[in-house]
C-alpha cells in the first residue's frame, strides 16, 4: 500500500477508536503474505499469522513497510485478546511515526494518535481497564500535537476521548459517570457539526454500550438497533456482538445465537472490531 494512499484514506476516515485498520485486503499490491497472515489469524491460528508477520517485518528493507508488519502483529495478538503485547508491537509502530515527524507533521501525529487509540481499543475490550485509559488519553495527547494547518480538530480528539471514558466508566459499574460522558460526547458533536457529520453515527453505538454494560437491556437494544442501521455501521461484526450478548442476557436464545453468526460472519478484516467479535462469536457458537 503506498504512502500516500494512505494519508488521502486518514483523510476520509476519521473514526473515534475505529481507525484506519489492516483491512483482510491489506496484501494487495503488495506482498501477499499479509493477506495470508490475515487470514490465519481469523481462522484463529495467529501463532501461525504472526510468524508469517514476522518473516515480512525481518524480509523488508523499507521502515514502512517494517511498521505495518508490526502493527499486524499487534493485531494478530489482539485476536487472542492480549492487551499487553498488543501495546508493546503498537508502541513499536509508534515509534516508526515519530521518526516521520518533520518529514509529514500532520500525518505522522495523527497516526501516533491513531496507534495508541487502536491499542487502547483491544485493552478496553480485553477487560484492562486503566491501561485501555491510559492509552486512550495518551493517543488523545499525540492527536492535540498535530501543527497548523490541523487536519483533525480539537474537537474529534475530544469526542473520541470522552467516547471512550464514557464506556469505561460503564464497564467499571460506574452508571452515573458513564450517562455524565455521554452528555458530555454530545454536547461535543452538537458544538461542531463539521466534525459530527462523520461521527455522528458513532453515537448510538456509544448509547447502546453504555446501556448493556449498565444493564438498561431495552435500551441496548433498541440504541444498537440504531447503530447496525446506520449503513456506515451496519457490517461491523462489533455491533452484533454487542446485541448478542443483549439478547442473551434478556434470554432471547435464538436471536442471540444469529447475531453472533452475523457477527462471525462479519469479521473479516484484520482489526479491533473482528479481533475481539471472531473468536467471541466462535466460542458462542462452538465452532
């Protein structure tokens, strides 16, 4: 994938702890053996996938291509829920964007943001709370360092960091705080809505976690539903996750077991979402 592909792809994708992931199709055009580890870590063989990650990272001459090769196997460890290893390869890529600083200052920020966000997000699921903290609020301060002319406001790290605070105050029981961030992540979208227009759709997925982790299960429902409607949303195997374990938890055997098939069947990039939702929805339906 060439380099400035890339940064005409941040351009357009600005998603709070969504970022601009390895995709299944992250080979093409290049070597083909990061598509396979790809797909040996959705087969959930990723000791497999990351020798092969490996072997690409020691093979290759270019730094570039070296940090995509680790941020896959930051990956491939994220497909095992491992938020410690995942951290350590993501500030292995890290520190790849902060030798691009002078060369490409607004790009090379946002990707040190981007990387702590992508960690983060693995941790948050992994159930490592204060590190998944941690690394989002440090991932907010690489954002904030991006120089003028900005590409990414202040505004979007700000909402993608009380997004986050608000589903670990949820997932640490902590009600009150939680529908406190989510107040807070909407005040933000509603003060500028040039940013809201690509992050809007980010906020019912907020609402119905923030719902099933503090047991509003109608709720959940019903703000998920919102979510998997949103056509930007509605592949991500993440969300139907998410209503599965709803349904499950409020009884509904059967609607739970075919949102975790959609779930399954819908992971097939190489990225936090699948990363946590294939091997979830694997072991819910004893595959």
């Amino acid at each position: 994938m060439n380099r400035s592909f890339l940064r005409l792809g941040v351009a357009f994708v600005a998603v709070l702890s969504l970022p601009l992931f390895l995709s299944a199709q992250a080979g093409r055009g290049g070597d083909p053996n990061m598509t396979r580890g790809n797909q040996l870590d959705l087969a959930g063989k990723t000791t497999e996938a990351r020798a092969v990650f490996q072997t690409i990272h020691d093979t290759s001459t270019d730094a570039y291509a070296k940090s995509q090769a680790l941020r896959a196997i930051a990956m491939s460890y994220a497909f095992d829920g491992d938020c410690a290893n995942t951290i350590k390869y993501e500030d292995q890529v890290i520190a790849y964007w902060v030798t691009r600083e002078k060369a490409e200052p607004q790009n090379a920020f946002y990707q040190e943001g981007e990387m702590a966000n992508e960690g983060a997000r693995v941790c948050i699921d992994a159930g490592q709370f204060d590190i998944a903290e941690e690394y989002y609020r440090r991932g907010t301060d690489f954002g904030l360092r991006e120089p003028e002319p900005k590409t990414h406001p202040k505004s979007l790290w700000g909402f993608r960091l009380t997004h986050a605070l608000a589903r670990l105050a949820a997932r640490r029981a902590d009600a009150a705080g939680a529908k406190k961030y989510v107040a807070e992540a909407r005040r933000i979208l509603d003060s500028d809505k040039t940013m809201a227009e690509a992050q809007e759709r980010f906020f019912p997925y907020l609402e119905g976690y923030v719902a099933l982790y503090t047991n509003d299960l109608t709720g959940a429902l019903r703000q998920l539903g919102a979510a998997i409607a949103i056509q930007a949303n509605s592949t991500d195997p993440f969300l139907h996750a998410l209503a599965g374990m709803t349904h499950e938890k409020l009884g509904h055997a059967e609607q739970a077991k075919a949102e975790y098939q959609k779930a399954y069947d819908l992971s097939t990039a190489h990225n936090p979402p699948a990363a946590f939702a294939r091997p979830f929805a694997r072991k819910k339906l004893g595959l």
